[in-house]
C-alpha cells in the first residue's frame, strides 16, 4: 500500500464524474430555458405565419412564415438529394465491395468528408455553382462583354445540394451501421433458399435494417435543420423569398427554388445582436420555434427506433 | 453511386485550392507567419479593381485557432470523459438513459443558438467578472478589451465539443468486457480506481478517436464563434499573460463568416479560401487521425466513426 488513501480518491474521482455530468446536463437545462424564457412572449400564431419584416428597421413587426417554410422545404429537398446516394454507398461498402484499394478508397472518402467543416463546404459550394453549367440551379447573372456569363450560385435547390454534400457521410455511416447489426443467419438463410444477392439485399437487410435508416435520415434532418453556414453561403441569407411574387402559388415554384431565401437558422443569426436586425426577442422567438423542431425530429427518431424493434438502439447520441 | 462521395471530396479539394491558389502564391510562407489579416482585407477591399494580389497573413487566426480550438478542447475532454463515467458506471439503466438523451439534446443544439444564448448571457457575464476600466485602458493600445474575446469563445465551444467526446467515450467504455472489471474487483480495488486504471485504459482508443472528432468539430465551427470572439486577429504575446485570454480573437472559421461581407473583392474572396484551404486540410487530419487512432489499437475501438 502506498501511502495514498483510496477512499479518498475514490470520492473525489466520483465527485468529479458526477460534477462534470451535472454541469452539462445543468449548460443544456439553461439553454432551454433561456431561450423558453425570452422567446415565449413573442411565441404567437401570427408570429408563425406572417412574413419576416422587409428590413433590418421593421423587423420586430414581422413573423417567421418564410424562414420557417425555407427550413422545412431545405430539410426535405437536401434529405431527398442525399439518401439515395448514401444508401448506394452503404449498400456498396456492406455487400458488394471486396476487400483493396477501392473499397479503402471509398471509406476513407466518406471519413474526409465527415471531416471537412461545414463551412468550407459552403464556401465550396460558392466556388462551384456560379458556374454558367449550373444556371440551371439558380439564377443567371448577363455580364456585360464577352458574353459568357455567371450563375448567381445561390438558391434553394444549389442549398439543397450543398447540404447532401454535408449530411451524405454522416447518413452513409449511420446505415452502414444499421445493415452490419442485421444478423448473418438472415442473409445466410436468404442465399441457401437460392434468393440472388440484390433480392437479399433489397427484402432482406435493407428491410431487416428500415429502423436504422429512419433514424439516420431523421438525424441528418436535424444536421440540415441546424445548420447555419451552409445556409448563409449558399441560400443567400435574404429575409423572404425572391423569386416570382406571390412565392406560394404553384406556377412561381420553380421561381422560389431558383432563388435565394432564408431559413430559421439565419433568421436567428440575422436578428441576434450579431446580425444587422438587432432584435433579441425575435431572434429567441425563432430559436424556440428551431430548438422545437429538433426536439420534434428527435424524439421521432427515439421512437421509430423504439416502435420498430429498436434495431440499433444502443448506440449513443 | 457509391463513388460519389470520392467525386465530391476531390472536386472539394480542386476547388477551394484552385481558387486560394492566386493569394497563397503572392503571400508565400508569410501567409502563416505574419499577421494583420484585418487591415490587409479592408485595404484589399478598398484597391482598385485589377491591382496584383496583396500579401496576406493570418498568423492570428491560425493562433486564434489553435487557442480557441485548444483550450476548448481540453476543457470537453475533462468534462466529457467524467460524464462519460457517469453514464456508463455511477447511474442506473434510467439514469443512463435520460443524461444520454440531455448529451443528445447538446448536441442537436444548433450553433446559432449557442452563438445566441453566448452573446446574451456568457460574453456580458465574462466582462462584468474579469474585465475593470482600468484593465481596459492599459491595454487600449493593443486591443480593445470588451466581453467579445477567446475566454467567451473557449466556454462556448467546450459546451459544444462536450457531447461529440462524450458519445464516443461512453460507447467506448461500455464496449469495455466486464470480466476487465471483475479482475479488478478481484484484487481489492475501489469502483473509481477499477475505471481509472483499468476501464479508462481499456477504451483509450474510443476515448482519443472523441477527442479528435471534438477537435475536428471545434476548429470547424464558425457561426457561434463568429458571434462571440470579437472578430480580431491578435497575436497572442506572451508578455500578455493571462491578458491574453481577455483579448478578442478570430479563428480561421469565424473570420470566414465575419469577412464575408467583402468577398464582393475577388482578393478578399481569395484570402478567404485560403482560409478555408488550411480548415480544409486541419479536418482531414483529425478525421483520419481519428480513424486511425480507433482501428489501430486492439478492442475498444467504436468502429472509427462519428455517430450522429
């Protein structure tokens, strides 16, 4: 025995434990209720369907119709861009790849790309879509001379690709996870009865693996919900829609999409004291009705695990 | 399809180097060494249309960086690794449940919110506690000394690495096989000291691939950080002292969204590519690191993933 008492450093490691838990759990309780507490009074329905302020001087009389209409409609269109490749990959890592370079070469691609800050993705996506090849995703600018001409690169749809470029490795990742926990004896089972290997993979594992999936696209929502720097970049940040006016009837749809917008997010950002609105209630309103959402999003995520046999259930936020 | 993923990071890379090129051509090594980013982007905002590239220096937000990033992660390590304990080992079933769902919770916060929640609550509270008159005018010619600086940003950020060390320590300490413990049981030793010196070990690599990712995500994030930093280069000096921490600050990322304003100027936008170059290669680093790290040593390793 060293000279040492362990009992007294046992308490105090369990003190520690205990204090550093408390502390975070105590940080997120605040948050909450900081942001109840200032943005409830401005909580109303016509906050919720009214268009935001023209500009920064009457910001305070506008509601959140349009941000909180570009974050839904971003949400779906950048989800609905990103799953089909993600799905494609996790299928490729999970069953049809052999072990060599190729293999590495893909997994170590979506590793970098988990990696590379949300921000540089934006400023990415700024550098490519002003190309004149994608006019067709936004707005083309007429530049006086030679004719060649720019894209705006900044619209709702070239902001649906960006956040697929953001959110494709954390959903690859999640279903390669979900299809690797359905068991072996199913797909062994599925081959002895002489099913081919896309009819196991199609019935089998990805149906065995549905849980999995839902809840990986459902936190990749919450990724596309939560982001700001994308969204500032890439969706322009303008207060309202500015396509063809009124924004909401059909034959302007494709207008909206190919113009520049704003989400919750940037709302947020624009009204803090950061931004040029300066209008804190409002701000905190919008950061309800955002942390709302979320809250919404994860708890469908918990329970669609839950209710469909909790395939993956044990793997931690 | 599956290589899309391989198209994108290249065309990621090719991209934002082939549009930093012209400035980390014209400011060559002094892009890391030297300082005054703020000047050089106001004077690049300003010169004639058609005028050679300037030199830039981002020696202060590549210090800002480190600082911010740094500090902040050391803080979530501490903080993350004990509540990764409490989860796995001091709290029931329920109890795992519930704080597992509050880092959760942490984590899906968006950083606007936390910029948000920074700018009214920690940057006025920080300068009421640590800031006097007297402390602003000895220093007024430095730095203008106001709630906007690194100790805001570092509180900030370390609430927001918290959960990513959190997630992948607790997975890690969780995957650690029970018949570890008992031997430890065994020979006499206290519940903390069975986790101190045998679990903790044990789910190392689980446990380092976290920090990393926290790291990753620290130097990363841009939007809360812009809100509270206070949006200046300075260079740390060590004559400072502690000062330093009460001195605003400008990460790469956050300098990034706060000079954005004037990336009308093609320099400027060129500036901030570099900018973007170097985050761009620093996330690499950490995330391959990471998988690395979490494949390398024996078992523990989380399958060298983010999770959510």
């Amino acid at each position: 025995m060293k000279g040492r008492d362990h009992r007294l450093d046992s308490a105090l490691g369990i003190a520690y434990s205990w204090i550093s838990m408390l502390l975070m759990a105590a940080v997120c309780l605040f948050i909450l209720v900081t942001v109840a507490r200032y943005g409830a009074g401005k909580l109303s329905l016509e906050f919720l369907i009214t268009e935001p302020g023209a500009s920064a001087v009457d910001i305070e009389g506008g509601g959140i119709l349009t941000p909180l209409i570009g974050t839904v409609l971003l949400t779906m269109l950048g989800m609905l861009a990103a799953l089909p490749f993600s799905l494609a990959t996790a299928v490729y890592i999970c069953f049809y790849a052999r072990p060599g370079a190729l293999l590495t070469l893909v997994e170590t691609a979506v590793d970098i790309l988990a990696g590379v800050p949300t921000v540089v993705i934006a400023l990415f996506s700024l550098s490519i879509f002003v190309l004149p090849q994608f006019g067709f995703l936004s707005a083309m600018i007429e530049t006086d001379g030679d004719g060649g001409g720019m894209a705006y690169g900044r619209s709702f749809l070239v902001c649906a690709v960006t956040m697929a470029i953001m959110i494709l490795p954390f959903v690859t990742k999640s279903i390669i996870e979900s299809l690797r926990s359905v068991p072996g004896s199913y797909i062994d089972g599925a081959f002895a009865l002489g099913a081919g290997k896309w009819r196991v993979v199609a019935q089998i594992a990805l149906r065995c693996a549905r849980p999995g999936i839902v809840t990986g696209t459902v936190l990749g929502m919450g990724r596309i919900v939560g982001d700001t720097a994308i969204v500032w970049f890439a969706l322009g940040g303008t207060l309202r829609m500015t396509g063809v006016q009124p924004w909401y009837m059909p034959e302007n749809w494709i207008s909206t999409l190919r113009n520049t917008g704003s989400t919750l997010t940037t709302y947020i950002y624009y009204t803090s004291p950061a931004g040029e609105g300066n209008s804190f209630d409002t701000a905190f309103g919008a950061s309800l009705v955002l942390i709302g959402m979320i809250i919404l999003l994860n708890a469908a995520a918990a329970l669609v695990g839950r209710a469909w046999g909790g395939g993956n259930g044990q793997d931690a936020g | 399809m599956a290589g899309a993923s391989i198209v994108v990071i290249a065309l990621i890379f090719v991209f934002v180097f082939y549009k930093a090129a012209p400035v980390i051509g014209a400011s060559g090594v002094g892009l890391a060494l030297s300082g005054g980013f703020d000047t050089q982007v106001s004077k690049a905002f300003y010169a004639p249309a058609g005028s050679p590239t300037p030199a830039f220096g981002m020696l202060g937000l590549i210090a800002g960086t480190a600082l911010s990033c740094g500090i902040s992660t050391l803080c979530a390590s501490v903080m993350g690794i004990g509540a990764a304990v409490t989860v796995c080992e001091f709290c029931g079933r329920r109890g795992a449940a519930f704080f597992i769902a509050v880092v959760r919770l942490l984590a899906a916060i968006p950083s606007v919110v936390f910029g948000l929640i920074g700018l009214i609550v920690v940057v006025p509270l920080v300068e009421r506690l640590f800031i006097t008159v007297d402390m602003q005018i000895e220093y007024l010619d430095y730095f203008q000394m106001t709630g906007r600086n690194l100790l805001s940003s570092v509180v900030v950020l370390s609430f927001m690495i918290a959960p990513t060390v959190v997630s992948l320590s607790a997975d890690a300490i969780a995957a650690v096989p029970d018949s570890l413990r008992e031997t430890g049981y065994a020979f006499g030793m206290g519940h903390f000291r069975v986790i101190w010196k045998i679990v903790l070990p044990s789910a190392r690599p689980g446990v380092i691939a976290g920090v990393l990712l926290g790291a990753g995500r620290g130097t990363g994030e841009a939007i809360a950080v812009s809100m509270v930093c206070g949006g200046i280069g300075v260079i740390p000096s060590a004559g400072f002292g502690l000062m330093n921490l009460l001195a605003p600050t400008l990460p790469l990322s956050a300098a990034i969204i706060n000079k954005s304003e004037a990336m009308g100027s093609g320099h400027v936008a060129g500036a901030l590519f570099s900018c973007a170059a170097l985050l761009l290669v620093l996330g690499a680093l950490f995330s391959l690191t990471a998988r690395v790290v979490s494949r390398g040593f024996g078992p523990g390793g989380s399958g060298g993933g983010i999770k959510a």
